[in-house]
C-alpha cells in the first residue's frame, strides 16, 4: 500500500495548477483578481528614415460587451514583438476613439478602414468623451512619447462604462479606433525638429488634405501627415521597419457597484466665443501651440519659463478619481488649480538617461499622475478651474501640447469604496470556481488518506505504525 504522505503529495501539482490564474491563449486573456487583461497589436505600418506615418485603424481588436475599463496603455514594437526606443522611431501619440457602426454598411471589415481616413466617415457615431471641447478631442485614452511609465489604471470602486446595450442605438454595435502617429528619426538632420514637426524640415506647404498652411504655421501636426517626410542626412541609408502597435486592456465585467466616472479633456489653447450675453457659444480646441526662445539674458532672471494658462469650468462637478497631463520635451510641467489657488493636481514630466526603450534621454518617458483618496478632491459645479502649462523656451519650439485628463465620479459615501469594488465583487464571483474546488479536492483527499491509515492499523496494528 502507498504512503499516506505520498498519496497526499501526488495531488499537489494539480492543486498547484487549480490556484494558478486562469489564462486563455486563443484570446490573449489573463485574469487576475477578477481582473482581465487582454493585449493586442496594431496592423502593422512600414516606416523607413525620416517618414511619418499617421494611420487610422477602425474596429481594432477590443474586449467586447458590457464592462468597465481600468486601463489602457501601449508601446511601439517590432515585427518581432521588440520594444522600439524614441531615438529611433518617436511616438508622437496614439489617441482611443469609441463608435457606433452599423455593419450592414460593411463598416465592420476592419481592413476596409484602415488608412488615414481620420473620424469624419458618414456612417458611423462617434461616442464623445464629456468634454469640453465642441471639436476635437473625442478620445476615451490619449498619449505619446510618455507611454511607456505613464500609469492609467483607474482604482476601485471606479471604472470606464462601455458598452451598455441600452446605450447602442439599434442596429448599430459598438466599436473602437485607434489612430497611431509615428516618425521614425533615424538618420534626420534635426530630432527635435522632426519630433515637433517644422514645416521647413518637411519642406510642405500643403496640409494632408491639399490645403495651403497658414503663413504663420511654423510646425504641427498639418506638416508631420501620413506619408510626410523630414529631411535626412545625406547619404545615410536605413531599412525599411514594420512596426506596430501593442496596447494592453484591463477591464472588469460590468457591475452594479462600480462608479462610473467621466472622462474630461482640458487643452490650454482652448478659444471659447461667446454671445452678447457672454454665454459660451463654442469651445473651439487648436491642441498645438508654438513658443519662441526666451530674449539672451533672460535666463538669469526667471530661468526662461514659458507659461500658457486656461480658465474652464466643468458642467457638473464630483470628485477627482485620476489625473495626468500630456506635454512634449522641453515641458517642466503643468498643474491644474481650483478656485482659491488650491492644487487639484499637478503632472510633472519624467525625463530619460539612457538609450534604452522607456529610458531615452532627452525624451519624456513618462508623466507623473494624481490619485488622491476617494472624496478628498472635490470639484463644484462651475467652480472656476485654471490650467497652467509651463515649458522651458531657452529654444524655440513648435507643436507642442498642453493636454490634462482627469476623470470626475458623481460624490458618493465612502462606506462604497470597499465593498463595493469591482475587484471586491469578482474575487466574490469567483470563489467557487477558483478556490472552493481546490480546497474540496484537498479535503476529499485528506479523508482518503484517513480512510487507508484506519484501514491499515486494523490490518496489521503496531506494525503498520512502525513503518511510519
């Protein structure tokens, strides 16, 4: 008869595998904590020294259903799933759209859309974020060079519904785009020219759409298209890349105890008209902005510090759940204040030192984030806010941003921040299927056990005992 303490150790590797987080390789889900996080890649666009490339991917891969979003973030890879660093090929930004599509329009074949079509296609809807421009600036996630080591999850008991069949007109389904802007550097006459997009650098005067540049547009997004390119050294030759795009989801299947939050975009060039009333007529958002180098001398008396400020007010108030900015190299930061001069939050940027993807030095490899603590940060209803974006002018600089995401819960009492959380509710979910079973395998092997060792002392009495 085997041993008792053997017999107990052979189930230890399946209960070991039992415990193990639950993986689905066809679908690329991990699940951890109720938790799931899927991670997908872009088509793949070929670029080659000094090409931009600035693509519109329609109905991407994306979790699908009724869930709340807890995150989302990306990185520039290779063919072979390597990490690209910003010396090489610059990450001006990627941007998360939601829509609705009908796909009897054949909206839904991914490959049909996948160009530069931008968001002005007829037959589909675009689903807005809350706010606050008219035009522009629709993303649900939005980033840059600073992906990498800018933090997005968005902490219990809050999340990002989507997805809600009550929500989707009828007839339509919901769907995402992710546009991609890319420049690869490698070779070019001037990085930072090409990173901030100099118009003379890409020798344009013709924006993508055939439209004459404005005499003072020195250097933006009209100048760096799709297909655009910034001048090379010449005689240096380098291959052709195919890159994409990989993005990692986490999300969490929809429940009643998680509050929902609103997304908010703030942009520091924001132009407001207004009527003869002073009500506001339009928010107009330009999202780019240009500085010019700081007078000789100047930097000895305020360090050469360009500042641009915006005043806004949100159409609903509630508490500050997450917040970061997004600004391009040469930023020293930018902060977000309430009435009376009180900080909601600030974002600073992180600078890298090396040459390894996520550490580039000279390149903003990350932006530092606000989580204050469920209802400590509260924000009126049309409290007067001001943003304030500061860069360093001792150069010029051209294209550049000064974006703040926040998002904003409806107040609620805090005796829902535990209980209530996501996380809190599926490890309830789960229990049965994740632990329950383990510990009833363990318990019915334990008798097992006790079963063969009364069965052996009635057997063969002091001699069964001596051989333990």
């Amino acid at each position: 008869m085997a041993h008792p303490l053997r017999c107990m150790l052979n189930f230890l590797p399946i209960l070991l595998m039992l415990l193990q987080p639950q993986t689905s390789e066809a679908n690329h889900v991990t699940t951890k904590n109720g938790v799931k996080t899927e991670v997908y890649q872009s088509p793949e666009f070929i670029l080659e020294p000094g090409l931009s490339s600035n693509k519109y991917y329609y109905n991407i891969d994306f979790p699908r259903g009724h869930i709340a979003l807890k995150s989302f973030n990306a990185e520039l890879v290779d063919e072979k799933g390597k990490s690209i660093p910003l010396h090489e090929t610059y990450l001006h930004h990627w941007i998360l759209v939601r829509y609705y599509y009908q796909p009897k329009n054949n909206v839904g074949n991914v490959r049909n859309y996948h160009g530069d079509l931008g968001f002005q296609n007829s037959d589909h809807i675009i689903v807005k974020n809350s706010g606050l421009c008219d035009n522009g600036l629709s993303q649900y996630f939005g980033l840059g060079a600073e992906t990498r080591k800018t933090a997005t999850d968005i902490p219990d008991p809050y999340g990002i519904e989507v997805g809600n069949p009550t929500d989707i007109p009828r007839g339509y389904e919901e769907g995402w785009i992710l546009n991609v802007h890319a420049i690869d550097t490698r070779g070019v006459e001037d990085k930072l020219g090409c990173t901030e997009c100099r118009c003379d650098l890409y020798n344009v005067t013709l924006d993508e759409y055939g439209q004459m540049l404005p005499e003072n547009y020195n250097g933006g997004v009209r100048c760096c298209h799709d297909e655009a390119r910034c001048k090379v050294k010449e005689g240096f030759q380098g291959v052709k890349r195919k890159l994409h795009l990989r993005y990692t989801v986490k999300y969490v299947d929809w429940d009643p105890s998680i509050l929902p939050v609103k997304i908010y975009i703030l942009d520091v060039t924001d132009m407001w008209t207004k009527g003869m009333n002073q009500e506001v007529l339009r928010k107009d958002t330009i999202v780019e902005y240009d500085i010019d180098s700081c007078p000789a001398g100047e930097a000895n008396i305020n360090g050469c510090i360009h500042t641009k400020t915006l005043t806004v007010t949100l159409p609903n108030g509630g508490d500050l759940i997450y917040g970061v900015g997004h600004q391009h190299a040469g930023a020293t930061g930018t902060t977000l204040f309430g009435e009376g001069g009180r900080v909601i939050c600030s974002s600073n940027p992180n600078y890298g030192q090396g040459n390894e993807p996520g550490n580039e030095a000279g390149y903003i490899v990350g932006m530092s984030t606000c989580y204050p603590a469920p209802g400590s940060v509260k924000i009126s209803a049309g409290e007067k806010l001001t943003l304030v974006s500061n860069y360093s002018n001792e150069q010029r600089h051209t294209g550049i941003m000064g974006l703040f995401y926040i998002l904003v819960a409806d107040s609620s009492p805090e005796s829902n921040s535990v209980l209530g959380a996501p996380v809190y509710q599926a490890v309830k979910k789960t229990m049965m299927s994740e632990f329950v079973w383990p510990i009833f395998l363990l318990g019915a092997a334990v008798v097992v056990v006790v079963i063969f060792v009364l069965k052996g002392r009635r057997g063969r009495g002091e001699g069964y005992e001596a051989m333990i």
